[in-house]
C-alpha cells in the first residue's frame, strides 16, 4: 500500500544525508567529543560545525547554543532557570493559552509553587494581541513565554513586536519563544531581534532525528546550569553529548540552507492545493486558523462538522493516508484541543477537527488523491 505521509508536524521523515551522517557518527567517528585524542577531536568538530549551522540560520553567536535532547527539554530549561534567576525581583509570568504543553506544564509547575500567571487569549484565528500583552505588563513580570508558531494551527504569533514592548514595559523580565514549528521555516534574526533572550528549536521539524534540539541562551544572562556533573556545553548541560543526534540535525540544516526560500514555496503550493481541493469538493468544511502570511506555510487545520476527528484519521489511514487531530502529544488521549477551544470553536467544529502538514517530500499528485480520499471519508461518514 501507498504511504502518504502529512503529519509533518509531528515529526519529519529523515533525508538519507543525516541517516548517513548519524551512522558514520555511530561506527566511524564515534570517539568521545570530551576526550583528547584524535577520535575525540573529530566528535568534537561534528559538535562544533553543526553548533555554528544552527547559529548561523538564527544570526547569532555559536556560544550562544546549547544542544538539548528536543525542544521538550529547550523549553523547560528556559521557563525554569528564567524563573530561578529573576524570583527576587518578582513572580509575575505571561504566556499564552496557545502554547505546547511543554511550556504550559512547568509554567503550572511554577503556578503550584507561588508564582502568578496570566494567560494571554488567541483571537478566532489563534493569534494573541500585542495590546493585551502591553495591558498585562507589571514592574513584577519576570518571564514572558510566546511560541512563535503555534502546532496546531500554523498561526505565527507577532513575537518580534512582542520582545520590543516586553523591554520597554518591563525591562527586566525574560522573553522566551518557543521556535520548534517556525525554526527553518521562518526568519528569525537574534542579532536583530535583541529582546528575545531564550529560543528553543528541535532537529524533528526539519527531517533530522528525534532526541536531538538546541535553546539559544542570549549571552551575558548568567543563569545557572540545567544539568551538572560535567564540563559538556559550556559548562551548563553536563553529560556526554548525543554525537548521531547532532550529526544527523547538522546535515539536515546542510541540506535545507542553501535551498530555503523554494523548499517553503513548494510546499505552500501543496497547501493551497489542498485547501482548495477540500473547499471545492466538500461542503461545510471549517478552516481554523489564518491562511495567508500570518501562518506557517505548511499547516492547515480543518473541522468537518458531523465527522469526528479521531474517525476521520483512522479512516483515512486505510489508503496509507496519515494525519492528526492535533498535537501528536495529546491526541492519543483523546481530549478536545486546548488551542482550538481557546480560540472559541464551537464543539461540533472541534470534534470535528483534524491537522494536517506537508513537507517538500510530498508531491502534487498525493495532494489530489489525499483530497478525493477526504472527499470520500468525509461522505460516507456524514451518512452513517
């Protein structure tokens, strides 16, 4: 059977150049990038190449990287040492209701612990508002945490404006982003954009391997390390490195640098093929979140009111067809998406409601089936 894979949100297939990378990091160089010999010293240079990729995509210093196993642990470092930095100049933290729940989790973690928090609330198509945020703003916020592309919906949140009025308003409080969906997708410049200080990414996004992300720690922040028991990453992240992880993220980003802008045009071109394919060919059909520049190139979630959103991906998976209902790391729990229900959709819509999310490694050809598929699914299980 056919296999036509768009739920590259959740994860990527992974190109042959970093599978081959991670191996020859497995059985070739595959010496202890701490240790000093000749073995060790080429480890380190994997290390250290793919740290300067990743900074030169996001314009800013190698220093200034710091390897993770994924943007899960990214986003804890940089909600939990911002928080332990800046406690003694107050206990005030904005994010939003939109946000992954690696974000939200240990900002609830930190709600439990004495510290007060304010949810910032999407409009109807999931993008916060700049003069809320400004209304929200006290001398007492320590932390702001926006994602710059929300999983579910692909809504890209005006963070860059946002880091501007945090450090005009409340100069002193850390801004976070959460960059896992945008990062090679989007522009971000560090060395432009100053008043973001922590920014996660992850190497599964943007077909590397899974276990392997990076947070940019803006220099001269002097928080404490995440992890001791080791000199590993500038002293803040003990423990051995996972050397295949970073092989395989750096020839991914080698393999997308030099061929951006038409890799994300191409795959804008499937998406709109497929939002028109559904529009023309189905009746009812809900688009929940913003289509236009305001959003990723690649997501597009959709209600089919009538359908259930669990059945409709099982359904379709009978074609070799896969999809989600939202964030792969809820929806085998089968409860209704935060995102969606903060954006005010009403319970058939998200019930009805599914993701889906292409990649340059999707073609116009699996567009249509996958469209005259959902044209199929969507009637037959409207009728029974």
């Amino acid at each position: 059977m056919r296999e036509i894979y768009l739920d590259n949100s959740a994860t990527t297939k992974v190109i042959p150049e970093a599978v081959e990378a991670m191996l020859e990091a497995c059985q070739i160089k595959y010496g202890n990038p701490s240790s000093l010999h000749g073995k060790g010293i080429e480890a380190e240079k994997i290390i250290r190449e793919t740290r300067e990729r990743i900074a030169g995509f996001l314009n800013c210093s190698s220093k200034e990287i710091f390897f993770t196993s994924g943007g899960t642990e990214a986003n804890n470092w940089a909600v939990f040492k911002a928080a332990e930095k800046l406690k003694r100049f107050g206990k005030h933290i904005i994010t939003t209701s939109i946000e992954h729940s690696s974000v939200l989790e240990p900002i609830k973690e930190l709600e439990g612990r004495g510290f007060e928090v304010t949810y910032l609330s999407p409009s109807k198509e999931g993008i916060i508002s700049l003069e809320e945020l400004k209304r929200e703003l006290r001398p007492d916020t320590i932390l702001v945490s926006i994602m710059h592309a929300n999983n579910e919906t692909g809504a890209l949140q005006p963070v860059f404006e946002a880091a501007e009025i945090i450090k005009n308003i409340s100069h002193r409080a850390f801004f976070h982003v959460d960059a896992v969906q945008s990062f090679g997708k989007v522009n971000i410049d560090l060395k432009k954009e100053r008043g973001i200080d922590f920014l996660s990414i992850s190497a599964h996004k943007i077909h590397g391997p899974k276990g392997i992300g990076a947070l940019f720690i803006r220099e001269g922040l002097n928080i404490s390390p995440f992890l001791l028991g080791g000199e590993q990453e500038g002293k803040m992240r003990a423990g051995t490195e996972n050397l295949p992880g970073i092989a395989g993220f750096g020839a991914a980003l080698k393999g997308l640098e030099n061929n951006v802008e038409a890799h994300w045009e191409k795959i804008k071109e499937l998406k709109e093929r497929f939002v028109r394919g559904i529009k023309d060919g189905i009746r009812d059909v809900i688009i929940n979140g913003p289509l236009d520049n305001r959003a990723l190139p690649h997501i597009v979630n959709v209600s089919f009111p009538g359908v259930k959103g669990e059945v409709l991906v099982h359904f379709l998976e009978q074609w070799g067809i896969y999809i989600s209902t939202g964030s792969a790391c809820h929806s085998r729990g089968g409860s209704v998406s935060h995102v969606l229900k903060a954006m005010g959709l009403k319970r058939e819509a998200l019930e009805g409601a599914v993701r889906v999310s292409f990649s340059a490694l999707n073609s116009q050809e699996e567009v249509d089936f996958a469209v005259e598929k959902f044209r199929e699914a969507v009637e037959e299980l409207r009728s029974l």
